[in-house]
C-alpha cells in the first residue's frame, strides 16, 4: 500500500464493490467465540460475480481479505479486521447426494453434511457430526 492511505485503498475497494459492501460490519458475533471488532469492510457473497468483484478489489487495491465460514476457532481483535472480510451466502450452502458421491458447498455446515451422509448410508464423515464448523473450513 505505498504512497496511498489504508483509508484510500479501502475506499476504492468499496467503490469496486458497491452495495454489496458494508462498512463496519461487527464480525466477533459470527464467530463461535461471540468476541471482536467489525470488518472495514464486509461482503457477503452471493453469486460468482460477487466472488470476482471482490477479487479485482482486493487485486486492484492490495487490502487484506478475510474468508470467514461459520467462524470456528477464530478470535478477532477487539480493533477488527482493516480490510475486507467475505463470508458466503445462501447459495454455497447446499449439497446433494448421488449414489456413493457426495458433492456440497464451501458453506455448508459440517455437522448437517456428516448427518445426512451417515443417514444416505455414506461412511468417513462422521467425525465432522460436532465441528462447528463449514465445508470450505475443512478442506485443505
């Protein structure tokens, strides 16, 4: 961020993003910690299009970015995050199965997918039926 205020960038941020952009957006409450600050800025993703916006403000800036799911195991600062915190919406959330195949969302919660897998007949998840936690979160 050189030459410009973290203040600047942020702005051109939110100038890429439009309304899908909130300012101050206190994220300690969606966390399983219920501690912390707000989000300079705060998108929650509902479409691939919104996904590629805040690539080309983050690229196009350089702020930080945070991929928040259902916030296990994450502690904010009480000052917040100063950049952009993106979490995914309805959209990612969902999940099918076919046969022995499973296919979900990074939004999907892990305890919903290991319970109906295991009902569906599916074996490997069940360690997932008490993690707080999203699909996306788990993968590596």
């Amino acid at each position: 961020m050189k030459g410009i205020s973290r203040a600047e960038h942020l702005a051109r941020a939110s100038a890429i993003l439009g309304d899908r952009a909130r300012p101050e957006v206190p994220i300690g409450p969606l966390t399983t910690y219920r501690v912390g600050g707000a989000a300079a800025l705060f998108v929650e993703a509902a479409s691939d299009e919104d996904l590629r916006l805040v690539a080309r403000a983050v690229a196009g800036t350089g702020v930080d970015v945070l991929v928040l799911g259902r916030g296990s195991n994450l502690l904010v600062a009480d000052a917040g995050f100063p950049g952009i915190v993106v979490t995914l919406g309805e959209p990612y959330a969902g999940f099918d199965i076919e046969g022995t195949t499973a296919r979900a969302g990074a939004a999907t919660a892990l305890p919903v997918l290991a319970r109906r897998t295991a009902t569906a007949g599916l074996r490997g998840l069940e360690w997932a039926v008490g993690v707080p936690g999203s699909v996306g979160g788990a993968v590596r």
